[in-house]
C-alpha cells in the first residue's frame, strides 16, 4: 500500500472539491484549534462533501490546547479558547459518529509516529472507510428503527419461546397440576365447612 497526500489550498477547495474527490479516499480537514475562523471553515467544508465520502478532522498545535488545566487558577485565555473549539470539533465528530480528531503537533513532536499518528490514521481511515462516513439524522433514525424492531422481535420470540415451554411443561405434567388443583379445591371447601366461618357467614 502506498500514501499519497494531496494539499489542497483553502484558495483551491472548491475545485477540487469537484474535480478530485471521486479518485480521494479519505478527505483529511485539518484546523486550527487557536483560530475560531480555521475551525469553523473546516466544519461548513465537512458539511459539502459527499454523504458517503470518508472523512477525517486533524487538529494542529495541539500543545497549545494541552497546556490547560482544570486545576490551574491562572488558565491563558487563548489556550482555554483554543481547548474550547478542540472541544466543539470532537462534539461534531461524537454526533456525527466520526472518529475524534487526530492531534499533531509541530512544537511537542506529537503526531508524528506511532500508532496515532496523522499518516497511521490515514491509513486505517483508507482500509476502514465505514468508520469514517458520517451518520446524519435520517440514517440514525433508520438505524434506531432497526434496532427498535429488532427489540421487538426478540420479545416476541423469547415471550412464544416461554409459551411453548409452558404448554409443553403443563402437557408433560397435566394430572399433577390437576392434583394440585383439586387439593386446593378441597381445601377450601373443608375451610367454609367449618362451624366458626358459617356462623360469621351468617
């Protein structure tokens, strides 16, 4: 298997968008967590692509949105700012149903190499393209409707399955369950034939 990368200019999206994406495997967004423009861009980028073209969101300088701490009493605006819009881009991948976003990071050398780096990723998205397709509102209805229908059905197997152990067990055990019944009948009869309950009868 081979890599091929393809940078695509903000100036030449539109083009390509047109033009390439037919021989494109995955459509790799990347943004800028510090710039609200950058991300914002990539996701109305994300929503013109093809319903059924694989995709996946890169965020860079991610040692800038790291850098927060929830314990830290003096958080760096920017950083916090940053950490917010890395937060909204996973949000979109989560509702979606996409894979969280890959982070990078030319300072910290983070997604570079190894398992989770931006070319791995890449390269498992292309293997893997289901993984990477999108779900929208339609197709998770669909999907909820399946599934509920096959809740349904189970129910009703399970329950049929339960009734023909029933008959089945009462067929096999028919004169015990009539004993039984006729013992209760007994029982109560000799209970209301007591002297105490026909006179609070009476």
């Amino acid at each position: 298997k081979h890599l091929v990368l393809t940078e695509v200019p903000e100036l030449c999206a539109q083009q390509a968008m047109a033009e390439q994406l037919m021989s494109c495997d995955v459509a790799v967004l990347v943004f800028d967590p510090s710039s609200q423009r950058s991300l914002d861009y990539i996701l109305a980028l994300e929503q013109r692509l093809p319903a059924r073209q694989p995709r996946l969101l890169v965020s860079t300088k991610h040692d800038i949105t790291r850098s927060t701490s929830t314990t830290s009493t003096t958080k760096d605006p920017a950083a916090a700012a940053a950490a917010a819009r890395f937060e909204e881009a996973y949000a979109h991948c989560v509702s979606t149903e996409l894979q969280p976003p890959v982070v990078t990071s030319a300072t910290a050398r983070l997604g570079t190499d190894g398992p989770n780096s931006v070319p791995d990723r890449i390269m498992l998205t292309a293997l893997d393209p289901e993984s990477a397709i999108p779900y929208s509102l339609s197709h998770k209805r669909k999907r909820d409707r399946r599934r509920f229908l096959m809740r349904m059905l189970c129910g009703v197997a399970f329950a049929s399955a339960a009734a023909v152990l029933g008959v089945s067990w009462y067929k096999r055990n028919e004169d015990l369950v009539k004993g039984w019944w006729r013992e209760q009948q007994a029982k109560a009869l000799a209970l209301m034939n007591q002297p105490s309950l026909r006179t609070m009868a009476r």
